[in-house]
C-alpha cells in the first residue's frame, strides 16, 4: 500500500504540501520545548538532528519525496554563486564588536586539533537546519512554486532572537536568498555550502584579529538602525 495515499486517506484534504507545512510547525514548537544547555554542541547535534533531519527525512521517505539531497552541476553552480555572494558579509561581519562578542557560538580555539571537530559538528547542525528550513519548507514543497521560497523566512528569524540584532535584522532576507538558490537548483547543496562554510569561516576570523579594522566596518555601517 501506498503510505503517503494511506496517511492522506485518513486526513482529508491532507496534502504533502499541508503534511509538510503542519509537520514543520510542529517541529519549531518542539525545537523551542526541547532545551538543550547554551555551550553543549553535542546536545544541539542530537536535538537538531532528531527534530530536523530524523523526522522530515522519514517523513519524505515514506511519501516518496525529496528534500533536496541531490547534487547536480546545477547545483554545484549556486552552491559556488551564493558562496561567493555571502562570504564577504561573513568576513565584514567578523569584525563587528557584537558579533566578536557572540560567536563561536559553542567553545573551541584556533587550535586544529580543537577547531576541526568543532567546525564538522557546527557544519552537521547547518545541514540539519537546512534540511528544515529549506528542505521541508522550501525544495519539498516546490511544486507550489517560487512562494515557497517565502514559507520559513519568519520562523528563521524568531529562532534567531537573542542573537547579535544586526545577524537578527538580515535573518529574513538571507533565509529568502538561500531558498531562492536552492528553490532553483531543486537542491539543498548551496544553502549548505554557503551556510555551513561561512559559519566555520566566521568562528577561524572571530578566533584570531580583525581582518577588517573593526572601525572601518563600524563606519560603513553606521547607518544601520541596529547596534553593532
């Protein structure tokens, strides 16, 4: 029997367009109800993992869905575009007080044998929040087309309240961006890749002096309605 014809026969009107939109919200309650200590990586990893890899991936795998775990020369090529787009607001960013107060995010030093396990565990928590937010939320319900792009923008910028307000102010518009180059490559890769390796980049510029002379920075954005 078919899964996804038996779930939906017993819920009409459930889609896997309305399954995936409910589940999702689902899972941000459980992300909020499940608190895990601040500087504790290993227990973000699993609750991360559990609520945004776990279950959406079952979930596509019982309805014959994707969330975008596919890589394409298409994709390789946003993932290269969106890359090179983000990385200089990543090494701008590096050098603002607020964000050198923040970040890294979960204890570590310059130091290989500490930043390197570190950095693939902070990349294993980007790929699960890319699964939720622009898997379940975005690639897997393309069919409804390029509005799709517009479903998490809102619930990714709520979970990054308490973070530095500029980080909070561009939350929105970067969550828009990165569905947009996945939407387009019917991939998660670039969102990933821009993500994960700009946030890796940011803790190695955070962990060492300014590349930027935090002055500078602080004068091209002066005008910026936000503290930085």
């Amino acid at each position: 029997m078919n899964v996804s014809r038996s779930v939906a026969g017993r819920v009409p009107g459930l889609t896997w367009v309305r399954l995936s939109l409910l589940v999702g919200g689902l899972l941000t309650v459980l992300w909020s109800l499940w608190a895990v200590p601040a500087g504790d990586l290993e227990a973000r990893l699993v609750r991360d993992v559990t609520l945004y890899i776990a279950i959406p991936g079952a979930l596509a795998v019982t309805h014959g869905r994707h969330l975008g775990y596919r890589v394409d020369r298409r994709a390789v090529r946003n993932a290269v575009v969106l890359a090179i787009i983000v990385v200089p607001f990543y090494v701008v960013g590096s050098s603002l007080p607020t964000i050198r107060a923040y970040y890294p995010m979960w204890q570590t030093s310059p130091a290989l044998g500490d930043f390197l396990p570190h950095a693939v565990k902070q990349f294993v928590v980007v790929l699960a929040a890319e699964t939720y937010y622009r898997g379940l939320l975005c690639v897997g319900v393309r069919k409804i087309g390029f509005k799709s792009v517009f479903i998490s923008p809102v619930v990714y910028a709520l979970h990054h309240l308490g973070k530095p307000p500029i980080e909070l102010l561009l939350s929105g518009p970067t969550d828009v961006l990165f569905g947009a180059f996945d939407y387009d490559g019917n991939s998660l890769l670039p969102s990933v890749v821009a993500h994960g390796l700009g946030l890796v980049l940011l803790d190695w510029l955070v962990l060492h002096e300014p590349l930027i002379a935090p002055e500078t920075v602080l004068d091209w954005l002066q005008w910026l309605p936000v503290p930085l």
